[in-house]
C-alpha cells in the first residue's frame, strides 16, 4: 500500500531538515509529522489487516468461567452510539444476524451479533432438539458480551438492548433480568421454559423496562408464551403476531417487514 505524502506534511519536514532554530514552528513541525506518522500507521495496519472503518470487526472476549468467546461487531458512522446485543438460536450461528446488524448500524445503533458456546458453527436443525443438559451457563456469554461493550469506546454502556431468538431469547431474558442497566429487549420466539431456562421469572425482575414479542401463529408455544409474557412484569410489553413466518431467526427471511420493525423498536427505545 503506498500512503502519498500530503503538501502541508513536505513542508514539515522540510523545516525539520533545515534545522529552523525557531522553537514555535519547530515544535509545531514536530508535532505535526509526529500526528502524521501515527495515522499511517493506523491506516497501514488497516490494510494489513483488511479491515476498513465502517466494515464488521471479528471479536473475542472471555466469560467469568474462562471461556472464550466470538463474534461480529458492527459500529455505526458516528460514535460512541448505543448497541444491541444479538443472541442466536441453539442450532444458528451468528451470521442469522448479518442483515438486522447491518441495518442497525445504518440507523446510528452498533450490534455485536455472537456464538454461544455451545455452537461453534452450523449444525443441522434436529440438534436444537437432541441437546440436553444445563444451559444456564449460555447466561455468561451473554454477560461477557455486554462487558465487552460497556468497555468499547465507541459504545455508550448505559444504553445496550437485547435481541435473542428461540434459547437466544430466553438466555436475553435472563441476562436482563439480572442487569437493571439493560434498558429494552426483543424476543423472537421465546420459550415459557427452555430446558430449565424460565421465563416468567426473568420477565417479573426485568420489570418496568419495555420488550417487543414476536411469534408465528403457526408455532403454537411461542405463540402462547408470547401471549402469557406480555401480563408478566409491570412495564410495557408490545406484542407482534406473524403469520407463516416460521420460529426464531428463520422469521427474518420470512417476514419481509421483521427487520424494519426491530429496528424501529430500538430506534425507540434505545436512541
């Protein structure tokens, strides 16, 4: 990559090489060659990289039980800005998320879309119903994920919402529940009971705060617990019935108006 040398930097250090013995401009020369190598540096280490502002950044980050974990983070133009927190389905990954990121970082909102531990990478649909086990511990990615914002400088740590779907949306439900500074959250077919994962209770400690429901009419559970959640706790609980539209993130292919409206959601409740 070859960095061209700007007008105003040629005279900067042409005055360094003569060795002008006039303290002012000779420190305002050194310090503006010194502000220029810095940004190329910077832009070369981009290259280098293949990153680009603007473009998703691969992350990593470590729960409190040690284990690691990964994912995309997507920053908006202007910073620092609020975020949300994409949680996936058991069987997904977190490139489910790809467009509603995008489109979030569009509207000012960053999103860090990441893998539960559990995941890995794609697996095939059935293993979302052969898994057995606690599945507590997804709660502590969760948390580290939003550490890991809080500690971003282009994040603002008060304002970072929750937007999970199937166990991602009971795993949202129970991290906000346990962390009075989650202003809003989404749930995409979200479960009264994810194998030990209960909803009711996460929903009465996440109190007034206000979440969006959505489910399929065709999905019968989601559908009633979507229904049963929007009496539980005292805040506001805004319902979004589709129709055909499948269970969890398959929904956002389905419905071609779900990723406007969970934008719209946050831009609400978030900025």
């Amino acid at each position: 990559m070859r960095i061209g040398i700007p007008a105003f930097a040629r005279t900067t250090l042409a005055e360094l090489r003569r060795g002008k013995r006039d303290s002012g401009s000779g420190t305002r020369a050194a310090w503006t060659l010194a502000a220029l190598l810095a940004l190329a540096g910077t832009i070369m280490s981009l290259h280098a990289s293949g990153a680009r502002p603007g473009e998703p950044q691969a992350v990593s980050f470590q729960a409190r039980d040690g284990v690691a974990v990964t994912g995309t983070l997507h920053l908006p133009d202007k910073t620092p800005a609020p975020a949300v927190l994409l949680l996936p389905m058991m069987s997904r990954t977190q490139h489910d998320w790809d467009q509603v990121a995008a489109r979030l970082a569009e509207s000012g909102i960053a999103a860090l879309a990441f893998e539960f531990r559990r995941n890995g990478g794609p697996r095939p649909a059935a293993a979302d119903s052969q898994d057995s086990g606690d599945f507590s511990d997804l709660v502590l990615d969760a948390e580290a994920a939003r550490a890991y914002l809080s500690a971003r400088p282009e994040i603002l740590g008060g304002r970072v919402g929750l937007l999970g779907a199937s166990l991602g949306a009971n795993v949202a439900a129970l991290a906000a529940g346990n962390d009075a500074s989650i202003p809003t959250m989404a749930l995409l077919s979200v479960s009264l009971d994810y194998r030990g994962l209960r909803l009711e209770q996460a929903l009465k400690k996440y109190g007034s705060r206000p979440a969006l429901l959505v489910a399929s009419s065709e999905d019968p559970y989601a559908l009633r617990t979507a229904r049963q959640a929007v009496t539980m706790g005292d805040g506001p609980r805004e319902l979004r019935v589709l129709s055909g539209a499948g269970h969890g993130t398959v929904m956002l292919s389905r419905d071609p108006d779900l990723i406007s409206a969970l934008v719209d959601w946050f831009q609400r409740t978030l900025l």
